[in-house]
C-alpha cells in the first residue's frame, strides 16, 4: 500500500483519513469516505484499484467528474476509461473489450447507464473487485441532489456479485450518513470523517442590495486582478449577462452552464485549467470534481441553494492549502427563484392519480413505460417522476424487471454473405434469422424482436448480445433508442384515491424539508456566530474552533441582509386578466380545469411538461408574479378559482 501510494502517485504520506479507507477496502470491507471537497476522495478508490484482482467500478454523477479523475489516473499510467453519452459507439465498443479482457483497472459511468440493458448484459460478465459510489450523498432521501436512481445500487451490488463498497461524498449530515450506511450494511467503524472545516478558507458575507450586485463584485474581483476565480450564479441567463458585463469592465470571464454544447463547455474549463483564463462564471454544473489547487476566490453572486451546496462550492477555493477568500453577495432578492425550483418539483395529486391508474390497468401484471411520454401525460418533471416509481417500488406495488431499447436499428459494414460466413450450423442460422426478420430501409435495418421470438425461438438477450458483438468486430454500425421500462405489478388491489392523497403528502414533506434546508442557509449567512464553526456543526463536526478568527463574523461585520423590495399587494387584482388565455387554453388542450399550484406555476414562470406543450411561455401572463413568493401567489389564486 505505501510502496504504491510513493511509486505510482508519487506521495511520501496519505492525508488525513485517506489510509483508514484503502486499509479498509484492501482488507476487504465495505467503507465510507467523508471528506471535505479537495481532501482526496479519489486516492481511497485510485489505490486500492491497482492492488485489487479485478475492475473498480465508479459510479459519478457528472461527466466533469469523470473527465478530471481519468485525466489524473492517466497521467499517473492507470489504465482507466468511462462509458458517457458524449462518446462514439466506436469509442464504447473499444471501452468494453478492454473491461472484458481484464485490461481495465478502472471504469467510470453514470448511474443512469446501469438501466442500459446491453450494458448491463455486458457488465454482468466482468468481474468486479469493487463498486465506488462518487457523490453517495445522493442516495439518501435526506440529503441535497437526491437521485432515485442511487436507491437501486444496493441491488446492482447483489446483481453484479460485487464484493464491496466504497462510498464518497464530502457534503454529508449526521442523517444522510447514518441512511448510507444502513443501505450498504457499512460498519460504523470503516465510516472515515475527517471534518468539515477549512483554516484556509475566509468565509465573508456581504449584505449587498440586488441593484449594486454588479458594481461590487467588479470592484471585488478588480482588487484581486489574475487571480483564479469561480462566480456562482442560479440561472443561465445570469451566468451569460454577468460574464460580459465582467468583460466590459476589463475582467475577462467566460459563463459556463449545463446549456451550453459540451464541446464548448470542455474547452472553456480547460483554458481555466491550463490559467489561460482566471475567471468562469458558472451554474452549479461546473466545479464538480474540478482539480484545480489554486483558486484564491469562490464568490456568490446569487445566494446558493443549500448548505450543502455552499460547502460544496467553497470546498472548490485553496485546495493547495493557501489562504483563499469565499463571498456570498447577500440579500432576499433570489430566494423566490431558489424556492421555485423546489415548488415546481412537487407533483400534482390529479397527476399522480395519472400514473396509479395506468399502472392499475397493465395487463398480464406487467407495465411497460417510457419516462419523457409518462412526463407528458402526468404534467410531472422527470426527476419528481422517478422519485414517485422508486416510491411506489418501495411500496411493494411494482418491481423493476429490467429496461430496454423499444428500437435497434444496424447498418451493415461488410456483405450479409460476409457476415454469416463468420458462423456455421445453428449460430448460422440464428444470423440469418436476424438479418431475414429485420425490416429494411436504404441503409439500416431494424430488428423485429416479436418474429425472432415466435418464428425462431430467439430470445432477445441473445439477439443483443449478437449485435453487440457483431458491432466489436466492426461488421455492423448498432444504434439503440426509446428506453422503455419493465416493471412487474405486484400489488394492483390498492385504493387510488388513498394512495394518491399520501404519495402527495410524501412530496409536500419533502418539498416542506427542501424549503426548510434553504432557510437554514439563509440562517447562516445572518448568523452572530463565526461561520465556519457554524458550518462545521451542520455537518456533525464538533472538532473546528468555536472562532476561527478569519470569516466575516470574526472580524466583527455580521450580515443584516437587506429585505426585498416591497411589491404591491394581490388583493384587488383579478385572476382572469392576468391569465384568460392560460386558462382556456389549459382547458382545451387537457380537458380539465387547472389546479391552483399550476395556475400557479404559471404565474410565478415554473415550467413543467405541459407548459412546454402548450407553448405557456408566449402566453400573456406567464412569469407576471415572479418576484413574489409562491406561497402568496398560491393562496391569491385558491381564493379566486
């Protein structure tokens, strides 16, 4: 262990916490690695991969995450690749052989790629040393950036015979740590925290008003010319119009967001990297993973959506351990926009109501579905809408089967003589019989698994797992779309009405909670006691100083944040002249009268899947009540409908 840590990273000593978790995996059971941002994660899964007989698997919610981590494993000559949306066919087809043929000590994916049925027909037959689950936080309930698709780890762990786990996050609480830790059977003892605070990083909280905003992080950055920075903004738009002002103003910056083309994205982080360019102003989408020891300021120029998710961000200053400067531009102004990404996630009763009744109605106990149509017809927002299937398989009513591609489709790269020349006898025949029932276009042709089945007994497993191969061997092009979902009802007696009314509950109190987190973050950065320590008790860490002597607080400037602007009252305004068209448009195109939550929606300019069907954004009225708290609006609209 420490003969690698020196030869093939080039580190005398591990950091704090870093051995227990690489003695832990290397001894063979499961851990958790608590770390703050910057501390070194990556080393607990890097080392132990390169003694371990077989691949590391790691699953990483970003795509940066995966690039930053692969260029590092590369430099240090470990063989290493990630499976991404951005790549060829070509290039996955390479990853994969490499995997099979044990050449692969590590390969990185994205969560959603385990519901991929040729990846999972693939994966099942490499051998796996160890499953390492980057961002655990997002398998807790309990914890900011819940994915539901993190839930079904622990199975993929039984399914694929995979011997141990490593967890990673860096922003965890007392709760969600305790939730990772039951899901994974992971001891108390192989659960490594090293603390949450950072004597490098002065914590400063500005009260600033929304309309000197720009001025004063010109001024702020101005003072600080060269230095590398990160300017964190909530929306696009914003990151786009602040990045040309700076430029304006002799501070050359670049917007960076998840809007933008990747290509785009990849060359501005990595001018940053290489300090051709000093300062990004960027949408939580960049930083993730981002390895860069050397930037002096993190500012915030919209207020962040948690205390998670400042950690997070901050943690991205000093990680060379120099002093490094973390401002929050302060005030109320954008805390309706932080607030209505949280109301647009809640679903509507009549919507999930939708989904009971068509799961309620499968035949055969068998539901198949597609997640963007399912979206559409429910008016709920994708990730909501994963949530309440992991709710419902929870629940015992359905159980995921497995997913697949509705659609293959191939392009011969050699003859069909060719093709079924590399194959004699019943293989032979089974060729033939893809290529025969396969329905014909100029260039491709798409497989018709129903006729493989009934005419030739072939099971679909087979016939995917032949393509697969053909594709390696570079006889076939292979492209696979419309994800559909298979999932086993398993309980089709329940009262729908009942159970719509307490899934319902269940999104309230999540969205209650959600809203409660943004409180505790407005909180802290009015708090009379020193940030950092604050912060640090948030995160169950009871070792930081009781004063730091460098935040804000510290030094004796404690953060009034200025009210927002007072906004004229509802009362007295009609209902019906600031959205007629909405609603009778809303009527015809779904046949049912609008709840108050997406009038509004509608009102407070919240988008979800209907809006973008009917084209709401170009209706008179949308997004008229924007600057006022959805609560008030909604209890305005109740009161009229």
């Amino acid at each position: 262990m420490h003969d690698t840590l020196e030869n093939v990273f080039g580190f005398r000593q591990f950091r704090p916490g870093q051995e227990a978790a690489v003695s832990a995996v290397l001894a063979g059971r499961s851990a958790a690695a608590i770390f703050p941002t910057g501390s070194g994660k990556s080393l607990c899964y890097q080392l132990p991969a390169l003694l371990l007989p077989h691949l590391t698997l790691v699953v990483s919610p970003l795509l940066a995450l995966m690039q930053d981590q692969l260029a590092f494993l590369a430099r240090h000559g470990i063989a290493a690749a990630s499976i991404d949306s951005a790549q060829s066919r070509e290039q996955t087809a390479q990853t994969m052989a490499r995997a099979r043929s044990g050449e692969l000590k590590v390969l990185m994916i994205s969560v959603e790629r385990l519901k991929n049925e040729r990846f999972r027909n693939f994966i099942s037959e490499v051998p796996i040393s160890l499953l390492v689950v980057d961002e655990a936080h997002c398998i807790s309930e309990w914890g900011h950036n819940f994915r539901p698709d993190y839930l079904k780890l622990p199975d993929y762990q039984k399914q694929f015979r995979i011997p141990q786990v490593l967890l990673l996050t860096a922003t965890a609480t007392p709760a969600v740590i305790a939730d990772m830790r039951a899901k994974f059977a992971i001891a108390e003892s192989d659960v490594v925290t090293t603390g949450f605070y950072r004597a490098n990083l002065d914590l400063q909280v500005e009260p600033v008003a929304s309309a000197d905003r720009r001025a004063r992080l010109v001024q702020w950055l101005g003072e600080r010319a060269g230095q590398p920075a990160i300017v964190y903004v909530t929306q696009q738009k914003t990151a786009e119009e602040i990045a040309a002002h700076l430029g304006e103003r002799g501070i050359p910056a670049c917007a960076y967001h998840a809007g933008m083309e990747h290509p785009e994205r990849e060359g501005i982080q990595r001018r940053f990297m290489e300090g051709r360019l000093n300062c990004i102003v960027a949408t939580i989408a960049f930083g993730m993973g981002i390895d860069k020891s050397n930037i002096r300021q993190v500012v915030h120029y919209d207020l962040p959506k948690s205390l998670e998710n400042y950690s997070q961000e901050i943690g991205r200053a000093g990680r060379d351990g120099q002093r490094s400067e973390c401002l929050v531009l302060a005030n109320r102004d954008s805390l309706n926009v932080l607030e209505n990404f949280v109301y647009g996630d809640t679903p509507e009763l009549e919507g999930i109501r939708n989904v009971l009744e068509e799961i309620r109605q499968a035949p055969n106990a068998q539901w198949e579905t597609m997640l963007v149509p399912l979206s559409d017809q429910s008016n709920i927002r994708q990730l909501p809408l994963k949530t309440l299937l992991v709710q419902l398989e929870l629940r015992g009513i359905i159980a995921p089967r497995f997913a697949y591609f509705a659609e293959y489709r191939y392009k011969l790269l050699i003859g069909s003589n060719e093709l079924l020349g590399h194959f004699e006898g019943e293989r032979r025949q089974f060729v033939d019989a893809i290529l025969t029932t396969s329905a014909r276009a100029r260039t491709w042709a798409t497989l018709d698994f129903d006729t493989l089945y009934s005419r030739h007994g072939a099971e679909r497993a087979r016939v995917v797992k032949a393509l697969d191969y053909f594709q390696e061997r570079g006889w076939v092009e292979l492209e696979s779309k419309q994800m559909t979902e298979v999932y086993s009802v398993r309980d089709a007696s329940f009262a729908v009405d009942e159970l719509s009314e307490e899934l319902h509950r269940y999104f309230k109190r999540h969205e209650g909670s959600e809203i409660a987190r943004i409180g505790a973050m407005l909180e802290l950065l009015g708090s009379a006691e020193c940030l950092s320590w604050r912060l640090a008790q948030y995160f169950g860490d009871q070792q930081a100083p009781r004063h730091c002597g460098h935040c804000s607080v510290c030094a004796g400037r404690v953060a009034r944040l200025p009210e927002p602007p007072v906004l004229p009252p509802l009362d007295g305004q009609s209902l019906h002249n600031r959205c007629a068209a909405f609603l009778e448009k809303y009527r015809s195109a779904r046949g049912l009268e609008p709840s108050a939550d997406c009038v509004t929606r509608f009102l407070c300019g919240i988008s979800v899947p209907a809006f973008t069907r009917m084209r709401a954004r170009t209706l008179p009225g949308y997004a008229t009540l924007e600057d006022y708290p959805y609560a008030q609006v909604r209890d305005w609209v109740q009161a009229q409908l």
